[in-house]
C-alpha cells in the first residue's frame, strides 16, 4: 500500500476513529464526572466535619467559661462578708488560681478598682487602681462577664472573666477576676492547641472585634483580621462552612461556630489538598486497571470497523465506474447485510435520475429570491445572456418601493416582508407569462419583458396603478416609482440599458414618486430623456 493509500480517509478509518473517538472521550468523561462527583462528596464530608468539630470546640469552650465562672462565683460568694480581710482575700485568690488551671492570674478588687488581692503575688498589683479594659468594663458592667482581648497593666496579652461581689446586705463591694493570657501557657491554649495537625490542618479563633484570640502561629495572636470573607459569614450566620483561601493563598476547606456567650468565632480548617489527595491516588488505581479492558474494547472496535465498512467500501468502488454495462450487475453481487447497506444499493441503481432530478431543483433553487418566489440576479443574468445570444430585444422596468424604510422603521420587517410578497403577486398579475420578474435586492425590483417598448410602458402603468389601488395589511396602500429601458437602445450595450433603467427610476422619484419615467430612444431625439407620470 502508498503512503497516500494509507493516510487516505475512508469509512473504515472514519468508523474506527469515530468509535475510538467516543471510547476515549466516553472513558474521559467517566473518569471526569466520577472524580468530580467523589471530589464533591469528599469536601462537602469534609466542610461538614470541619463544621461539627469547631461547633463541638466551640461548645467545650463554652462550658469551660461557664465552670470558670462558676469558681468565681462561688469565690465572690466567700468574700460577701470578708471584704475587710486581706488574709481572706489572699487566701481565695490563691485558691482561685491553684485549684484548677482555669487561670493565669486572679485579682480582687474593690468598687473602686483598687487590687486588694492578687495571685502570684509576683505581679506587683496589691493596692494599684487598675485601669485596664477588663478592669474598667467589669466596674461598669457589675454582672459576671467576660472582656475582649486588651493589654494589661504588666503589658500581658489577656482576656479576663469577672464576677461581683456583694455582701450580706447586697451592696456592690468589687469583683474578683480571673485572667487567661493569650500568647504565654493557659487553658485556652491547652484546651485548642493539641488539635492541630501535621497535614496542615489547624483552627483559630476571633473575637467579636475580629482580633485572633488563638491562633497556632503565636506571633498573630492579638492581631486584627482585615476583610476576610469568612469571617464576614460568621460573624452573620453564625455556624457554617464554606471553602475559602487562607492568608497564604492556601485553599482551605473550613466550617465555624460561635461561642455563644463571648460571639468569639471558632475556625477549624483543612487544606483541599490534603483532602483530595486519597481520591488522586485512588483514580490511578482505576485507571491502570481499566487498561486491559480498554485495549480489549479497542480490538473489537477495529473488527467491527472492517465489517461494518466492507459493504459500503465496495459500493463506493462500484459508484467510481457507475456508467459501466456490468455495474448494476457488480452492485447486485454486493452482499449488503444490514438495513443501511440495503438501502444504498438500491438507491445507486435509481441513482442517475434522482440525481438529475436534485440538480434541476438545485439549479431553481439557485437561481429564485426565497422570500418572493421571484428570480433572483443569478437568474437575471442567466436570462439576459440567452436574450443577448438570440439578438431578442426586450425591456427593463427598475422598481422601487417608495419610502419602503418608513414601513420598515413603522410597521417593523416582518410587515416590510409581507409588503414584499404582495408587491410579487402583483407583478404576478400585470405581467405575461413569458415575463421575466427578478427581486434585485432590498425594496428594488426588475422586470425584463421581451418585445416592443410600448407594451413595456403598459404594463408598468398598469403595475403602477394596480399597486397605489391595492390595500396592504396591516401597512395599507404603497406607491412605485419605475424607470423604463429598451435594449438595444441606439446601439448601447446592455448594462447601458440597466443604467439608462436605473436613471429613469431616479427620475420618477425626484418628480414627485408614484409614476412611470421612460427612456427615449436616441433614434428619436437627443434631449433628455422623458417622464411619463401616473
């Protein structure tokens, strides 16, 4: 076999690259849409996962306050009557900040802000009129609550819960409060710091005032949080999960929650690609062991190809030699086993007259103005080198739709359509049979009528006044302007006949429209040509 018999397209090769084609891309597309769907399902699990685990950190949070509230609580209760005690004072602070990790530091202090205890003494701040933010809101405020993050006086990164005290009577004596460092070891950290994970995964958490609280980077607790998206979404809807890119440009899976008591924001997120990363692995795996079926598949595709092609391949030879004696003969013999195949073979032997039938329809098809059903130019210039080559004089009538663009711009083109197909049907009824009408674009239109200049003349008036006289839905009644040529025409060439027609078009429009403007004949006079009105 050539080069060029090889690379050479027929059905056989089409059929085997077209099944191929639909294998792979059918195999592509499987492989696509079920990593897509997995991918889905494997974020969707892990947003809802990172959402129920930073709900549940929110809710041990949550709790945690509330037991240190509770120690508190019930040190206030101690020091209702005690308040005079320094002993006592002292006592309960240390109390407070040893019998449980729930604090750094604990301070007591009367309604006048001054520290009247404090544990580790080490702080320095028996007797200090604090001013700190916790220390001034837990003044004001009088109920347990607990701060936003601020400074305090010994330039500590903190939160700080407080409870009154009230004695016996149950006037406002002070509070005692407890305080959680931010960036140094506390509970806070305990409580949030072991969840953080090797894969990248981590969480953090904000404040109302979105300041990072806790964050496994140290150096970013404390700091404010610019526009971010997701914690716009929090701090709205409170739980949820959405996936986001975090402030290194990593795209993370995350899910939120609110600690209800304080409005903090919990965040626990995961990196995409850590959770994408089994389904990675997994897709190879099926892929490698979709290979021996594919080829497999591949095999029966070629075999098919050849059979499928046989019978068409040799019709296809046959049709190369249709005009042979034997061939209908040869095209019998063709052992065409299936429906397709079947049909074919008869049609070739039929073949030679419907296809002369196509051809003459083609050449009408060419040749006609789909919208009018008119002659179009291919059509005019065919009739017109006939009438050259026979020597048949004949006339030109040039037609145009007076102020055609108002109905267009009025009535809109589906009105200007119809006017168009009406104008037809009346050209129709003015002309004769051997008549050649032509729609040479637009609102324009030629009529070609073989013979003497004044049956030309005629039938444009008559065209002229059918037309003004006839109503058009929904348009109403139109006018045309015509210009009448005769060829030949004191020797000038036919496209001189078709301009000659054009100039009398414009002249019956520049006189006012709605009229009929013919050509002289220069054998008859050399002025200008003249106008015959309506």
């Amino acid at each position: 076999m050539s080069r060029k018999g090889f690379w050479r397209i027929d059905l056989g090769r089409l059929i085997l690259l077209t099944a191929l084609a639909s294998t792979v891309v059918m195999l592509v597309n499987s492989f696509y849409a079920s990593y897509r769907v997995q991918e889905q399902m494997l974020i969707d699990a892990s947003l809802e996962a990172n959402k129920v685990y930073a709900r549940k950190l929110a809710d041990s949070t949550e709790r945690h306050l509330a037991d240190a509230l509770r120690q508190l609580a019930y040190g206030a209760g101690e020091l209702a009557g005690q308040m005079g005690s320094v002993e006592k004072i002292g006592e309960v602070a240390r109390r407070l900040r040893l019998q449980t990790n729930s604090f750094n530091s604990v301070v007591v202090v009367d309604q006048d802000g001054r520290v009247l205890g404090v544990s580790p003494e080490t702080l320095q701040l028996l007797g200090v009129q604090l001013e700190s933010e916790g220390a001034v809101a837990a003044l004001e405020a009088r109920r347990p609550m607990v701060s936003e993050a601020y400074v305090s006086a010994a330039d500590n990164l903190l939160i700080s819960l407080s409870h009154p005290i009230h004695d016996v009577s149950g006037e406002y004596r002070g509070y005692v409060s407890g305080t959680i460092y931010l960036k140094k070891g506390s509970i806070l950290h305990d409580l949030l710091g072991e969840h953080f994970y090797r894969d990248g995964s981590y969480l953090y958490v904000v404040g109302k005032e979105r300041r990072l609280l806790y964050h496994p980077e140290a150096k970013r607790i404390g700091t404010q949080v610019g526009a971010n998206a997701l914690l716009d979404e929090l701090l709205e809807r409170g739980d949820g999960a959405r996936r986001t890119v975090n402030s290194k440009g990593v795209d993370m899976l995350a899910g939120y929650a609110i600690v209800p008591s304080t409005g903090w924001g919990i965040v626990s997120q995961r990196p995409t690609q850590a959770t994408l990363e089994p389904l990675d692995e997994l897709v190879k795996s099926v892929a490698l062991k979709t290979v021996p079926l594919a080829l497999v598949t591949i095999l029966m595709i070629f075999w098919l190809a050849r059979v499928i092609s046989r019978p068409l391949w040799k019709l296809a030879d046959n049709a190369r030699e249709i005009g042979a004696s034997d061939t209908a003969k040869r095209i019998e013999g063709v052992r065409s086993w299936y429906f397709e195949a079947q049909e074919l073979k008869r049609a070739m032997l039929v073949g030679v007259n419907l296809l002369q039938e196509h051809l003459g329809r083609l050449t009408h098809d060419v040749h006609t103005d789909s919208l009018t059903g008119l002659s179009n130019r291919r059509g005019l210039e065919r009739m017109v080198d006939r009438w050259e080559a026979e020597k048949r004089p004949f006339s030109v009538l040039a037609l145009d739709i007076d102020h055609f663009k108002r109905v267009n711009d009025t009535y809109g083109h589906d009105a200007g359509d119809e006017v168009l197909r009406r104008l037809a049907e009346l050209m129709r009824l003015c002309c004769r049979s051997e008549d050649l009408l032509c729609r040479s674009g637009g609102e324009e239109f030629l009529i070609l009528l073989p013979g003497s200049s004044q049956a030309a003349v005629r039938i444009a008036e008559r065209l002229r006044q059918l037309v003004e006289q006839t109503a058009i839905e929904p348009v109403g009644h139109i006018t045309l302007s015509i210009g009448v040529a005769h060829w030949p025409h004191g020797g000038d060439s036919i496209a001189r006949v078709f301009k000659l027609a054009d100039e009398q078009l414009y002249a019956a429009k520049g006189g006012g429209r709605n009229r009929v403007a013919v050509a002289q004949c220069r054998a008859e006079s050399n002025r200008a040509p003249s106008t015959g009105t309506a």
